[in-house]
C-alpha cells in the first residue's frame, strides 16, 4: 500500500509532506524547496534543507523547519539537527529546544 503525502496550509501556501520520501516541501512554479530527515527508533534526524536560490528570499526553509519540528512533537520523538538551518532555526525558537539536540548520541526524547 503506497503512502499518501500530507498536505497542508502554513503560511498561505501548500506544504506537502512525503513520508514515504522522508521529507516536507513547498513546490512554487515547479522549484521545490524541501527539508529531508530519517526517522528511526523515536529519534528525527533534520538531514539537508535546500531552497533553490531563486526563492530564498521568500523564507520558505522558515515554513519547512517548523512543520518538520512539529511532526517530531506530534509523534513524541526528539529531533536531532544536523542540518546547519534547521540548528539556526532552533536556536531562534525557544519553544522547540526542550526536545531538540545537535547529538546523535541521545537516546530518549525530553518534554516538558
């Protein structure tokens, strides 16, 4: 059985996410800026966030970001950032830091 991708409203636009693809995206005129992670034993690692330079000054990795973190909260898990943006994006939101890390050594997510 083939997974549906999600879609959704965030910021005026269409958000999809592919989870069989492991990854959000917001497609404008056929250019797709994506936030790609690996989800394996509670922990979602924030691999690569790619805006085609054309678009990025519409802050479109600030929609990915976001989506992505509130997938890992919806499914209890902590996120790890390895993605350079996303470790930014974090540290500007204080609301995601509880369940958040840089490590890859962490084992159990952390909520308050």
């Amino acid at each position: 059985m083939a997974t549906v991708p999600q879609v959704t409203q965030r910021a005026g636009r269409i958000l999809l996410h592919n989870a069989s693809k492991q990854s959000f995206g917001i497609n404008i005129d056929d250019q797709l800026s994506i936030l790609e992670y690996t989800f394996k034993n509670r922990r979602l690692f924030l691999t690569h966030t790619e805006v085609p330079p054309a678009l990025e000054s519409q802050d479109l990795g600030t929609e990915l970001a976001p989506a992505a973190l509130e997938y890992g909260r919806r499914n209890d898990s902590t996120a790890i950032a390895i993605c350079p943006f996303v470790q930014d994006y974090v540290a500007g939101h204080p609301e995601y830091q509880s369940f958040v890390t840089t490590s890859v050594a962490c084992t159990e997510p952390t909520f308050n």
